[in-house]
C-alpha cells in the first residue's frame, strides 16, 4: 500500500508508573500498558528498531490531592522518567502532557476554587490564575529533566504564554510548545481515562473542553496559542473533527498535529478482533484520512503496529 506515511510523522503514546518490574494491561484499552521506566527503557529499543522517533509521555502518581502535588517535584514519576530516557535514548524526542486531571483528586484538568467553584452541572469552578501557575511549574519541571517538548493540555485560558513566560525566564528558550489547543469535550476519551486512571470524579470537562456542536471556537483556540507562542498547534481527537484539521490548516499554515485517540483506537482494535475488519487497511484507511486533512504529525496508539506494517511492506517488495 503506497500511503507517503512516514514513521518520523507518528508520536507514541506512553503512560509511566512509578516501581520497578511493571507492564500492566489497562481496561478497554488492547495493546496498551502502564510501564514503569525500566521496562520502558526497553521497550523503547523495540520503538527505535521501527524507525520511531517521538513520544509523548502520560505520567500517573502514586499519589492524588487537590492541589495535584504530584505534577511538579523534580523526583515526580514524570520528570524522573524524562531524565531517564534523554540518558539512554538522547536522539528520541520526547514531548510530556502537562495537565492536571492525572493528579488532582477530583479528576479535573486545573486548580478548584475554595468553595464556591463551579464546573458545568456541578456549581465548582476553576481557578485560572492558580492553574496557570501550576502548569507552568509542571511545564518547567519537565524542560529542566530534559523534555524536548512540552504538551499542555488542560485547556486553560493563557496556558501556553504562561508556559512560555516561565521557560524563557529560567533558559529553557529552546524547549518547544505543543498545545492542545483545539481540544473537544470528547466521548472518545474513555480508554485514556481508565488508562490514567484520570476520569472527574463529578461534573464532566464541558466548561473547559470545546463544544462538538461548534467548529469555529475551534479555530480561535488556534488562533490564541499560535499568538501566545505555541511551536506548534494540535486538533483532538481528529477522526470526528477532520473538518477542523482542514480548516486549521488552510487558515493557519501552521504546524499541525492531530491527536488520533484511545476511543477511535479502541473501536478499530475491537472491531478487528471481532473480524469486522482488516485492522491493518483499517488503520491506513483512517491515518490517510488524517493526513489527507492536513495534519503534519498524528499522536496514534497504532504507531508501532503502523511502523511494522511500513516496514513488512518494504520487506516484501
Ligand atoms: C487530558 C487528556 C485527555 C487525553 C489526553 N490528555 C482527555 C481527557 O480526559 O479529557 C485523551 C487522550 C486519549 O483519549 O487518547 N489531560
């Protein structure tokens, strides 16, 4: 199959627990693990034999609390598996999400108000100016253990100048910023979710996350992170908003990722060991359509079955 895909244009996915020894199977979720960093490392040698060369980490802590403490230390299960990696694997680029869903103990993305917050059908709020702060603590804490890239996810307003403003104060001018920028309230989240163990514990993500109903809102998310100073912008998830991807790229000319994610992973995955489909031309089929759109790099959980099948292709010609 002649499809122009490269595997330099795929992002990895991986989710990082703390310990030693582990590679555990998530919910939902087939084909995907939680590693500890050890058995990362390793399996990070079998990502480079496939020609794959960046990744994007999810850490998630031993411990939850309201302020999501975890995100930030520089001995977090994040920052220690970045340092670890750049070590071993230097050429790997490594991006990390900064976010606070994983570590809060109420499962949303920032900092809540005291009492009287409010989060759609829940009468909570988010702290912006508090969230900010956070994020770019956690933002810096990942450049300093050596993350080529940074990944903010929350869908805060200013996320990515506030990021901006602390990685340049503290020399960290060359490390890069992916935003998340076009973010949708999304149904296709829930393997991530169980994966992260990172589901809201009430309300939803609906005050902060975009409304699947309006596509334009989309495109002045883009706009805003691209002025804040986001190297490059991102649309997610991209099956269902393939719309957006197309339209963001003609608007913008911009570096454009799209975020192929767990559900539209979890659907082909099922739907193929069912034997409703070939999961191979599936997932080509699917990944054209992306690119086609106009995304320049796709974060795919297929990425490593993508780079096999490139490869098996080439093998047998
Ligand atoms: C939030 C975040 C989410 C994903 C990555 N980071 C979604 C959410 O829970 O709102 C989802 C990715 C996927 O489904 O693959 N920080």
């Amino acid at each position: 199959m002649n499809t122009g895909l490269k595997p330099a244009e795929l992002i990895y996915p991986y989710f990082i627990v703390s310990g030693r020894g582990k590679k555990e199977g998530i919910d939902s979720f087939p084909g995907v693990f939680r590693f500890s960093v050890d058995r990362l490392l390793k399996d990070l040698k079998g990502l480079q034999g496939l020609g794959l060369n960046k990744i994007l980490l999810f850490a998630i802590p031993d411990k939850k609390d309201a302020a999501g403490s975890g995100a930030y230390g520089e001995d977090s299960v994040a920052a220690a598996a970045v340092r670890k990696i750049k070590e071993r694997y230097p050429k790997i680029m490594v991006m990390t999400d900064v976010c606070l869903c994983a570590y809060t103990s109420h499962g949303h993305c920032g900092i809540l108000q005291g009492t009287g917050y409010r989060v759609q059908g829940t009468g909570r709020t988010i702290d912006n100016k508090k969230t900010l702060e956070v994020l770019a603590k956690i933002a810096l804490s990942h450049a300093e253990a050596g993350a080529d890239w940074v990944a903010p996810s929350a869908m805060a307003k200013g996320q990515v100048a506030a990021i901006r403003k602390a990685l340049d104060e503290n020399g960290y001018k060359n490390t890069k910023i992916l935003g998340y920028s076009a973010k949708f309230a999304s149904n296709f989240y829930a393997p991530f979710r169980n994966a992260a163990n990172s589901a809201p514990k009430f309300g939803d993500r609906r005050s902060y996350q975009l409304d699947f109903t309006d596509g334009r809102q989309a495109l002045g998310e883009i706009a805003s992170d691209i002025r804040e100073g986001a190297d490059m912008v991102m649309v997610k998830p991209a099956l269902s908003y393939l719309d957006v991807i197309k339209e963001a790229k003609a608007e913008f000319s911009y570096p454009l990722a799209a975020y192929n994610v767990s559900g539209e992973y979890s659907l082909v995955k099922y739907g193929a060991s069912r034997g409703l489909w070939n999961e191979k031309n599936m997932v080509f089929e699917i990944i054209s359509s992306i690119k086609r759109a106009g995304a320049d790099f796709i974060i795919t959980y297929h990425a490593k079955d993508i780079a096999r099948w490139l490869k098996e292709d080439m093998e047998d010609r």
